[in-house]
C-alpha cells in the first residue's frame, strides 16, 4: 500500500528529489506533517496540495496508489 | 479587412474561419511585463491580428534580458522595452495598433489601464505585481491570462473566466497571500532557461486567442505546469475557495503590495565595507543562499538558505552578523528577521555576491 508524492519547483531544494513513493498514510494532514517533519523547512515555504490531480481545500483521505502534488507559486517572467 | 492573405494560414482552419479572424481584429489585449513572458505573447498577438494591444513596463534592455527576450538586439541595449517592441511590432502588422506605457503597474494606475481592455496577459516577473493584476482584474471582472516561470518550469492558468463548472477562479484561490520578499527567488535570483519564457508566453498568447475567438477550453480552473527538463506537462484541477475574495476598490487602494516599500532600516554595506568588516572577530559572514547557488565564496562563516532560516534561527551566533545573498535583496528581509527575532545587530551587503565579484 503506498503512495506517490511529486514536488514542483524550488521545493526540490528543500527535499533533493522531484518524486517520493511512501508507504501509505491516513490522509493529506498526516502526509504533509510527516513530509514537515523530514524536511522542516517545507513549514515555512508556500505550497498548495493536489490529490490526483484535483487541488485539495479541506484534509482529505489517501488511498492506495494516490498520487499527491506538492505545488509552490512561481513569479519568474 | 485589411489583407485576407496575411490570414489566410488560420482562417482556413476548421472552426476558425473570417468570424473569428474579425473578433481577433476588434480585441483588445494589455500585455504587462515586456520581458521573457510578454515578448513572445506579443509577437503572436501581433501576427495573429490581435486589433489593439497596450504593453506596459518601465524597464529599459539590458544584456542579461537578451538570452530570453530575443525580441530585442544589442545594439538596443539602454532603450525602452515597450518603444522598442512597438516600433518592431508595427513593422510586423500594420493591422494593428499598439499603445505603450512606459511605467509600472502600481494602484494608482492599474484600474484606469486594465478598464479599457477586454482581457489581460500577466508577464511579471514578480509577486506584488501578479497580485496587483489579479486582484484589479477581479474587481473590473476582466479575464486574464496569467504566467510565471522558474528555472525549467513554467505555470500557466486562465482566471475570472467562468469554468465549465459554473465558478470563477482567481490566483489567491491558489495561493491567498503573496509569500514574503525574498521567499521565493526571482529569475534574477534563481535563473531561468532562455527558452522556457518563450514557451509558456506562447501558451499565454495561444489562451488569449483561444478566449477572444471562443475555439478550444481554455485553461480557467486549471493550473498547467510544464517541465522543460523532463519534457512534461502537469495539469491541476483548481478549486475555488468557498468565499469570494475580500476585495473592491476601496480596499484596493489600501492593500499593501510592494513590501518592499516598507520601511527595512537594515544598514546596507559597500563591498569596501564589507572587506575591512569581514576580518573583525566579533562579525559573522552569514550566506543566506540557497545550496544550488553559484558561485561558491570562501569568505563567510556559515550558510543557512533563506528557505531554512526560520527552522535555524538559533544557529546564529550572539555577533554582528553581516548577511550576503546572491543580489542583495534577500539578504535584507534575512537581516530584518534576524534583527527582530535574535535582537543581533545586522548588515546586508549591497548588490550582494554579485557586486563582490563585480
């Protein structure tokens, strides 16, 4: 049972990779506290959070084989 | 209509036709930002037969521009990017009329700008000025198409345009606030691929076109994400906040946009400065780069990223700390959070690693 979280953009800077396969967890909360806690400095970093591809407003529940987005704004030009 | 010929390559396309070459020719298109993004976006608006087209941006050429913004030449170095773009422009298409603004969007001209257009396309390169278009565009309710890039990636949506689903989404749907100066890097921060400007202004203009003449779904309610480097697009589904955003002239006119306006009394050093500062035992050179920066300096005692600094406050030493960042400017907003949060005396130093080696 395992997940798959991508991060875009300068958040590869804080976790070195661009995709993640973890082992399955409860729902969103519980990723993005667990995702803190092994990169502490996503806590102070912009992001929003996409679950297959449908941005999430709300904590939502994680089922095997979701694949989670991690998306931080870009203001280049 | 001036000349069939000229359009004839996409009238003759299926579901595009004179109809939609004539609402292309009646539109009215402001493009902010004549930099990486807006360049390319105004060079197919123009050979489109987009009717009229105000660009706007305060900035004059520079060599750096040159690797993207290949709109421009060398000998223009020092010249007004929108005097520039629009003398080219009319060379290209005389169908069209261009208006130039040579100034930044701020609030005292962005409602009585964007009013008289029918749609707008974001080429900033910054945040305070992304949100000034947006939250101006959601109080005159103009469609707008909005752009940004950073490194090899790019992002691409369409807002206050109604989605299939009924709801109209802006850029604070996706992120509410704008992040602090210095928290995200800008291109000159950060980089950026020449072409990857090029590719997502395209895809700006491509959306506008798509909006004026009603063909194909434009990208309201989704966030397309390209990578250059992997060769991929990501697209995301956005979901519009259950209220609609605080936001009216009023409040408007009171939001405070630019921080960088604020009053930041972080004294800012010289190089010369700095070099007789850096060998005193009670300074300590922080670099608050991120680790992938270039180039690697000899000359400070610790490097603590910007995007770590809040979870490693407390690794800074009881010293004057002298903060150094690529350009100048994070190492500000670095210094103004170690001064208010360690109480430590604090310098920046001016134009940064790029003044040093200068």
């Amino acid at each position: 049972m395992t997940i798959t979280v991508y991060f875009f953009g300068s958040l590869v800077d804080i976790t070195s990779v661009s995709k993640k396969e973890l082992p399955i967890l409860m729902d969103t909360n519980s990723l993005n506290l667990h995702l803190q806690k092994e990169y502490p400095a996503l806590v102070n970093t912009k992001y929003f959070i996409a679950v297959n591809q449908q941005m999430i407003k709300a904590n939502r529940n994680l089922i095997h084989g979701d694949i989670v987005a991690f998306m931080p704004p870009f203001s280049g030009g | 209509m001036a000349d069939k010929d000229r359009y004839q390559r996409q009238m003759i396309l299926p579901s595009f036709g004179l109809a939609k070459q004539e609402k292309l020719l009646a539109a009215n298109v402001l493009i902010v930002g004549m930099g990486g993004l807006g360049c390319p976006a105004l060079q197919y608006l123009v050979g489109a037969g987009v009717g009229n087209i105000g660009i706007m941006d305060a900035d004059k050429i520079s060599l750096s521009n040159l690797h993207r913004q290949v709109l421009f030449t060398e000998s223009e170095i020092g010249l007004l990017k929108v005097n520039q773009a629009a003398a080219k422009m009319r060379l290209l298409n005389s169908d069209v009329s261009i208006e130039t603004y040579p100034i930044h969007i701020d609030q005292s001209n962005a409602l009585s700008i964007i009013a008289k257009y029918d749609l707008v396309i974001d080429a900033t390169d910054n945040f305070s000025a992304k949100y000034l278009i947006n939250d101006a565009c959601f109080i005159l309710n103009k469609p707008y198409v909005f752009g940004a890039v950073s490194r090899y990636e790019g992002q691409v949506s369409v807002f206050n345009l109604t989605t299939t689903k009924g709801k109209k989404i802006n850029y604070r749907d996706l992120f509410p606030e704008a992040p602090k100066p210095g928290e995200v890097p800008n291109c000159a921060e950060a980089g950026v691929i020449g072409v990857l400007p090029g590719i997502i202004g395209a895809i700006q203009a491509a959306e506008a076109i798509k909006i004026i003449t009603g063909i194909g779904n434009p990208l309201n309610g989704r966030l397309y994400h390209f990578n250059l480097l992997q060769g991929q697009g990501y697209e995301i589904e956005i979901s519009a906040s259950e209220k609609l955003i605080d936001m009216n002239e009023q409040i408007f006119q009171e939001y405070k946009y630019n921080e960088i306006d604020d009053e930041i009394d972080v004294p800012e050093i010289s190089v010369l400065e700095f070099n007789k500062m850096r060998l005193l035992p009670e300074v300590f050179v922080l670099d608050v780069r991120e680790w992938h920066e270039y180039p690697q300096i000899d000359f400070s005692n610790a490097q603590i990223p910007m995007s770590e600094l809040q979870a490693r406050m407390f690794e800074i030493p009881e010293k004057e700390i002298c903060i150094v960042c690529h350009q100048g400017i994070r190492s500000i907003y670095a210094a103004e959070q170690i001064s208010k949060q360690r109480n430590l005396k604090v310098y920046s130093l001016k134009g940064g690693i790029t003044a040093y080696f200068k």
